[in-house]
C-alpha cells in the first residue's frame, strides 16, 4: 500500500485540475467519515462569516417565519 500511495503522490501534479479537485473532495470525505473532521469551503466559509456577521447586527428571523418554515416539512 505505501508503495502505491507513493507512486500515486508522486504523480498527482502531473494530473488534470478537475481530477485533483476530485482527489481533495474524496480525502476530505474520508477524513470527515473516520477523524470527525470537515473542512468548509469557500462558499460555507462565507456563510458562516456572514451568519456571524447577522447575529453581531442583531438580525434574526422572528419565530413566526421559523415556525412556518419547519411547517412545510411537517406530515
């Protein structure tokens, strides 16, 4: 296994974007699935910072929207 992992590192560079972009997504699911770990992406990343942002504002949605949007998913 070490022998192939190394002959797989040691190509990755020679690689097209797309697979090595495929490459991080799959060892970052596999990483979530046994370390517990999961890293954002940009995208989340700025949500995050976003959300963050709202409730420093004081921005929330009120109960009613709340309650209406987890009505839609109720039987």
């Amino acid at each position: 296994m070490k022998d192939f992992a190394k002959f797989v590192l040691e190509r990755i560079s020679a690689w097209p974007k797309e697979a090595q972009a495929e490459l991080v997504d799959a060892i970052s699911a596999i990483e979530s699935k046994y370390f517990g770990f999961y890293q954002l992406t940009d995208d989340e990343r700025a949500a995050v910072r976003e959300g963050l942002a709202q409730t420093a504002r004081g921005e929330f949605v009120d109960d009613e929207a709340v309650a209406s949007f987890f009505d839609r998913y109720r039987g």
